[in-house]
C-alpha cells in the first residue's frame, strides 16, 4: 500500500486503522507483531512516521467465503483476452468480502494465467459476458475500448408486463451512486446515462426485454427499467430495498444477462462478436425460479 498524500495522520498504525476501520483490531495486533513492514523490510512500529508516498507491505489472511457453486464458463480465449460467460451471484474481481470466490481469481487458477485482468466488470448479481485481458501491458487498450463506447453491450431482462409501456423507446437520465448506498437514484441535471428499451416478447404479465447501453453508470438499466415502472425481477434494491443478497442466498436470481459483446480488437484487428449461451429462468421456467433455488 502507498500512503497518501495530505491527511492528519501522524504515524502509520494511524492510516491503516482509519483506512481499514473495518479490521482496524486486526491492523493494531499486526503492527504490534512486527508483520507491517516498509519497503526496506524493516518493521513498522507503532510509532513509525507517516510519510506520505511510503509503500508498507503486509498480507492479511482471508476470511472464510461461502463457494458459489455454479460454473464459470469460458466462452472464448486466445493469446490476447478471454471471454467468460458468468453465473449469477459471482462478483468479476476481487472487491469488499469476495476475493477467491470471483470469476478473476476461479479463472487464473483454473487457466493458469496469474496476470489475468478485467478489462471491465459486471455486477455480482447480473450474468453473462465479461471481457478479460491475457497480457497486462494489452490492457489498457482493451479498456479503451468501453471508455470511449466502442464496445455494442446488449443485455436481456424479465420483467412485468406493461400494455400501456410504448417500446422500443430511449430513456436519458442522470444517475447519481453515493458511496455507502446501496441503491443508485435519478437525480435532476444533464443526463449521464443512456439506454435503448426494446420489447423482444411477452406473456399475460411477465416480458422479456432487450436492453443496449449507450453509458455504463452503475446499476443503470436496473434504474432505467425500475423507472419505466417495470423493475426487473429478482432485483433487491428496485423499487425497494431489500438487500444486499447475502452470501449463500441463491434463490431467485436477479432476472438480468448480458447477453452479448460485440468489438474490433484493438490489438489483432479481429472483429468479434460473442453471445452467452446462458438463459433467464423466470422466463424459460417462471414457477421453478419463484419456488426454489436456481440451476445453472
């Protein structure tokens, strides 16, 4: 870790307490146990200067973590990148309490590829398509890729059925995520999301919708859709919350799939065009995804 600049801290055991609040008991035992060094080797001591720019070092053991017992699939792989087809319930890298249990860390082990990176994430509850890089310094150009909207994305969702619901239709919105909340909001301003609608069936009261992102803010088309007054089934946080799912929890996935990943490569010049071959339960077999726990 390097310490920032600015702050108030006078020593390091400071920072990594307020930095790691969380597991600041843990933080002071291993300060206190010589196990924080600096990039000398050397142990941080309990009085040890804070210095901004200072690299400490130290491993912190990782908690036990419930195992998402679903595949990860490997829908595409060459010398560049690798294209995973994700169950729900997954987180796509390592963040918060999900570290092992991530499609990352299942594929470098798995593919033996320890520099395996995500050129972009999905949601833990959302499946479907995620994009990963084979070589680090390739990267960032596959990245580029999504920052400058050069990637077609189309999801597929089941949602309620709305007659009155004119589609396809384009919703523009602004979408505000606030650290430390869960749920994201529309908020007045100029719009920084965009999403394309489609009706692709329906029955008497469930649909399955298209989805195509023109943005990429978080927890978008679960705004979007919940805004259209046809949140999409399963979701914990739209129109109420009720979440986060809590680890284990693998009843009624969240009814959403990114579907498809269409791009050139910015490295071969290839052009690529990839679809899941996974499906939405709540459609293919609506009692057995509202009754028990999912298949996949």
């Amino acid at each position: 870790m390097r310490l920032p600049g600015g702050g108030e801290w006078t020593t390091v055991r400071e920072y990594l307490v307020a930095r790691l609040a969380s597991r600041g008991a843990v933080v002071e035992e291993m300060v206190a146990a010589g196990l924080v060094v600096g990039a000398d080797g050397r142990a941080v001591t309990p009085d040890t200067a804070y210095v901004p720019g200072m690299f400490v070092w130290f491993h912190r053991e990782r908690a036990d973590e419930e195992r998402v017992p679903f595949p990860v699939r490997v829908a595409y792989r060459d010398e560049h990148i690798v294209v995973a087809d994700k169950p729900h319930f997954i987180a796509t890298t390592p963040r918060g309490s999900h570290v092992t249990e991530t499609v990352l860390a299942r594929l470098r082990r798995d593919l033996g590829l320890p520099a395996l990176g995500a050129a972009h994430r999905l949601d833990r509850l959302t499946a479907g398509l995620v994009l990963f890089t084979v070589r680090p310094e390739e990267r960032g150009a596959y990245q580029t890729l999504f920052r400058d909207r050069l990637v077609r994305k189309e999801y597929e969702a089941v949602a309620p059925y709305a007659a009155a619901l004119e589609l396809p239709r384009t919703v523009r919105s602004r979408i505000l995520k606030e650290r430390g909340v869960l749920a994201a909001r529309e908020v007045p301003g100029e719009p920084n999301a965009e999403s394309r609608i489609e009706l692709l069936e329906h029955r008497e009261t469930l649909a399955r919708y298209r989805l195509l992102p023109r943005t990429g803010q978080t927890h978008q088309l679960r705004v979007h859709m919940n805004a259209l007054g046809v949140p999409i089934l399963g979701d914990p946080l739209y129109p109420v919350v009720t979440g986060p799912v809590p680890a284990g929890d693998f009843r009624r996935p969240l009814q959403l799939l990114a579907r498809a990943l269409e791009f050139t490569d910015p490295v071969t010049g290839l052009r690529h065009a990839f679809r899941s071959g996974r499906t939405l339960r709540a459609w293919s077999a609506h009692d057995d995804w509202a009754g028990a726990g999912p298949a996949q």
